[in-house]
C-alpha cells in the first residue's frame, strides 16, 4: 500500500485527533488558525480549542486579492498565480502559529482549509439555465500540505455543490454536532461579510433543522466605508452613530427577490455590492444624502434583513447566539435587539464556542468528519463527506 494512504488510515483511525482549521473571510481581516482537539466524529464529536489566533493580512496582499474578487472579468493569470501564493503563504502562517505555540507539525494530524473565496455563482444569481451552482475558493492545498508537511483537507464546498447543495453555507454540519440543545430553540446567527444562521428547534429534530445565508452582513458596510472614508470598517459603529437612518433609502434596499426566496439559500458580495447600493438610491431619489446617513442605513439593512427573516420563519422568543466580525458592531447588533424584543441574546462562547474562532473550528471538524465521519443527514442538506485530501510528500 503506498506509504500516504497507509500515513491517512493511521490518523482516520485514531480516536483523538489534533487539527488544525483555516478560515480566511469575505472581509479580508486575516487568517483564523484554530488548533483544535477531537475525539470522535459525527454525534459523538467531542472537541477541545486548544489554540486560536488570527494573523491579520497586510494592506499590499488585501489589495492582490481585491483585484479579483467578487469580479466577472478578472486577470487570469492573476488568479492562477494567488492560487499557488495564498496556498504556500497560508502554509507559512500556520508554520508562525505552531512555533508560537510550541506545537511541531509533526504533531498535528490534518489542516482543513476554507481557502479564500473569490466568487460565489449560485444559479439563483448567474441565472444560465445550462449551468449548475458554482462557486470557487483558491489558495491550494498541496502548497499548504508541502510547505508545512502537515495532510491537508480543503476546497469543502464542492462536494456540496456536486451533490445538490449551493455550496454554502457549510456551518450547519458543526452547529448540529456541537451546539444542538434540546428544550431550547436556538439560532446560531454568524455576521461576516454576509450573514447567516442555523436554526435548531427545541425538539431536536433534524429534519426541523435550517441553515441559510440571510443577506448581508458587513460586505456593503465595510464597502462604504472604503469607498468614501477610506477605513476598512465602521470601528466601533462611529460613522453609523453619526448618521441617521434613510427610510426611504432602507426599503429600497430590501426590495429584492433575494428576500422572498425560500431557504436555504446563499448569496454573496457578488449581489450585495456598492453597485447594489448605487440602484437603490437610483429607486429611491436618495442620491444626495451623507455619506454618514450612507453608512447608517446600510448598518440598518442588515439587521432589517436578519430580523425579517427571523419572524417570518422562527419562534419570536427564540435564543440567539451571535459569532462573526459584525456581532461586534454596535449599531447592528443594537438595533438587531430592538427588532427582536422576546429574543435573548448572547455570543456562543455561551455553548462553549469561542465566537471569533468559531467558523476555523468549524472546517477542523469537517476535516475530522472527513478522515472519520459518515454521512449526516441534516434536513434538506446534502448527505456528505466534504474536501479533498493532499499529502506532503
């Protein structure tokens, strides 16, 4: 037998794993590396965070990757060559994070990597009747797996995609495995660049179960905020608390097929955009208004499309539990609570999931469910091992 495939049942074999998951967002902020602790897989996965950092990206490599993302018409070559270069600078990072910590790779027994995405083409969204969903993640695991001799698993969302789903989101198969919690209905409510949830209904039932992109989280704040004050985010809400909210602007916004589709279902910065924004203003005459008032509103838009989408579908007193940059935006989250007065709120590090690192914690335990795991029928969810496998030799 060759000596990686006999390396691969050796670690999918082992009743304790230790893996390591990558998470590189829509908002570029940086790489979330999570070393992670397993034992077991599917219903009786138990994990342990052993480690967690986030190494922010700096401004020349953001803008690399700006060049080509969310774009119909891109460079090429530009693409081919951030494929190998996010793989290997990847690999480097995590060689930082393990040294950091004074773990060897050596002891690590898999990588499980998101990648960076660079377009989202659900069929919702192309609208080509003669081609599937799509999407497309780079940053190539073989350069991980080489540069740090560590088995790498990665490019998760295609074997969703080829097996029915739209690719994403893919936090369902975690929410299920570590946060279900009978008697409660509970929603694990993610704000990235778009947000998303997971709903678990009390009676524990899985066909019960929904996980879907929503709308947007910070993808149009953050575009904003580059776009006419040059900052990457809204810190601390400060342009948002500054403005006032354009009602007329707001309903323009969520005027959208997008809203009144059923779930589940993914989008992406490829709709939500500052050309999105642009014909909405167009619709509502609100052309000449602040850039401040700007920023408010679309702060506003997201947590309009996040509780419209909460009472249309779940119990108005369910428990919400906020992951993701944008739970640590004020004015949404603020505003999010006065939409959804029966809710209660808190972060998931009250189901003992550390909120920044939740979505690395996430591929680490689909790397584990890869090595180890069977198929898990989650509602109307495809019923899948996701990733592809690389070895370092």
């Amino acid at each position: 037998m060759n000596r990686n495939i006999q390396k691969l049942v050796s670690i999918a074999q082992k009743p304790k794993k230790l893996g390591i998951g990558l998470m590189s967002g829509t908002s570029l902020d940086g790489l979330d590396i999570a070393l992670c602790r397993f034992n077991g897989n599917g219903p009786d996965t138990n994990f342990e965070l052993v480690h967690f950092t986030t190494i922010a990206y700096h401004p020349h490599f953001k803008e690399q990757v700006h060049e080509i993302f969310s774009r119909r018409l891109v460079d090429l070559e530009k693409v081919t060559l951030l494929n190998a270069y996010i793989g290997t600078f990847h690999g480097e990072l995590i060689l930082q994070a393990l040294e950091k910590w004074s773990v060897k790779p050596e002891e690590v027994d898999f990588v499980a990597s998101h990648g960076q995405s660079i377009y989202h083409a659900p069929k919702r969204l192309h609208q080509q009747a003669e081609y599937p969903n799509a999407t497309l993640q780079i940053g190539d695991g073989d350069h991980i797996a080489v540069k740090t001799g560590i088995l790498t698993i990665s490019d998760f969302r295609q074997k969703h995609i080829a097996a029915g789903g739209e690719g994403a989101p893919l936090a369902l198969y975690g929410d299920v495995l570590l946060a279900s919690k009978k008697g409660e209905n509970g929603i694990l409510l993610n704000i990235g660049g778009i947000a998303n949830l997971t709903y678990l209904p009390a009676d524990g039932n899985p066909g019960k179960v929904v996980c879907t992109d929503i709308g947007p989280g910070n993808t149009l704040i953050d575009a904003a905020s580059r776009e006419y004050f040059n900052k990457p985010y809204d810190k601390d809400s400060m342009i948002a608390l500054s403005g006032l909210v354009n009602d007329a602007l707001l309903e323009a916004l969520l005027d959208h097929p997008f809203f009144g589709e059923k779930a589940p279902k993914t989008t992406g910065p490829e709709l939500f955009n500052l050309a999105y924004l642009a014909d909405a203003q167009q619709v509502s005459g609100t052309q000449d208004i602040s850039p401040e008032d700007i920023i408010c509103t679309l702060s506003a838009f997201t947590a309009r499309a996040i509780a419209d989408f909460i009472l249309a579908y779940f119990p108005a007193d369910s428990h919400i539990f906020f992951s993701g940059g944008g739970a640590k935006n004020y004015f949404v989250t603020t505003y999010l609570k006065q939409l959804l007065p029966n809710a209660t709120f808190a972060d998931t590090s009250a189901l003992g999931i550390d909120p920044d690192a939740k979505e690395a914690i996430l591929f680490a335990l689909l790397g584990n469910e890869a090595l180890s795991g069977e198929p898990i029928q989650i509602g109307a969810n495809p019923s899948v091992l996701m990733g592809k496998f690389s070895f370092a030799v």
